[in-house]
C-alpha cells in the first residue's frame, strides 16, 4: 500500500513536490561544454528536459533531451532551446499544476519564482506513481478525483482487459502523438 502522506494534496504549493536534483544549463554555452557540465553535476532521478537560464539565472528556454545529444558540439543552448518556455509559478498548488499537464500536454515543467529563477522541476511522476498502485479506497477516490481532473477515472481501468484499456486510451495517445 502506498504511503499516504506521500500522496499530493490538492491544496498543497507545488513547490513542496518539485525535484531540485535538474541540472541547469547556462543558454551560452555550447552542447559539449552542456554535455560535461551535466557529466560533472549528475543527473537526477528523471529527466525528461533539460532547462537553460541566463546571465542572471533566469529561465531562458527548454532543451529536449533529443535534440541536445544530436546536435553538433560547438552549437549553443541558446540556437538549440525553445525559448517559450511554461513554466508554473512557486505559488501554484497541486491543482494547479494538473491543470497544466492537462492544458499543455508535457510530461514536466520548470518550477519557477516570480524572477524567473528556476526552483525545481515537477513531472508527471507526481500524479501517477503511487496512485496507479494504490488498494485503500480512501486514497484510491482520491486518485480517482485526480485523474479524473486529467480527463478519465481510474476506476474505470482498475481490473478492465486490455482491449478496454486499449480504447480508453488510445485517443489520448493520437492527441499526443499528432497535438
């Protein structure tokens, strides 16, 4: 069974969920001089994108991890980065922050202070892995209100074959691969 004071509130700053072990890369710098500074810091737990900041350690842009190991060496973050970033803001709760996985469709989004200092990073790790798992039925109707808040209920693939689960999902799968 699942620790229940590890399961987010709703009502909880999203700040207390973020993971602060996200390597931050400077915009200026170049992808081998990215690629040893991430090899010197270590990576965290999950990396999903990595993050650059400017001369004043402010969110500057996003780099997908594809695109920051296949592009030539002596390119910049800056040429590489998406520099319209989403960010969620310290003071968001949890809700909050699932509104944002629902509205933009990404799989983690930079924490951010109201200077744009990045704070942390949240993914979507937060909303799924004890809740997926979990037998108690208080914490699994709250697992329920939360995935429902993402577009469908829990317990409607609790126990359903594969072909259910399979048409339950699938549309969610078109709309991320083509959205």
């Amino acid at each position: 069974m699942a620790d229940v004071s590890r399961l987010p509130d709703f009502n909880d700053p999203i700040a207390r969920h973020c993971r602060v072990d996200q390597p931050l890369l400077r915009a200026d710098m170049t992808v081998e001089q990215a690629l040893g500074a991430i090899r010197q810091q270590g990576l965290g737990e999950r990396i999903i994108y990595f993050y650059a900041v400017d001369e004043h350690d402010r969110l500057a842009g996003v780099l997908p991890t594809r695109r920051l190991l296949t592009a030539p060496p002596d390119t910049t973050l800056g040429e590489l980065m998406v520099k319209r970033v989403i960010a969620i803001p310290a003071t968001a709760t949890v809700l909050d922050a699932c509104e944002f996985f629902v509205l933009y469709k990404f799989f983690a989004f930079p924490v951010v202070d109201a200077d744009r200092h990045v704070i942390g990073v949240v993914d979507i790790g937060l909303f799924t892995a004890e809740m997926l798992e979990e037998r108690d039925e208080n914490i699994a109707a709250q697992a329920d209100e939360i995935f429902e808040a993402l577009g469908f209920r829990l317990s409607h693939l609790r126990g359903a074959s594969a072909w259910r689960v399979f048409r339950h999902r699938f549309p969610w799968l078109l709309a991320t691969i083509f959205g």
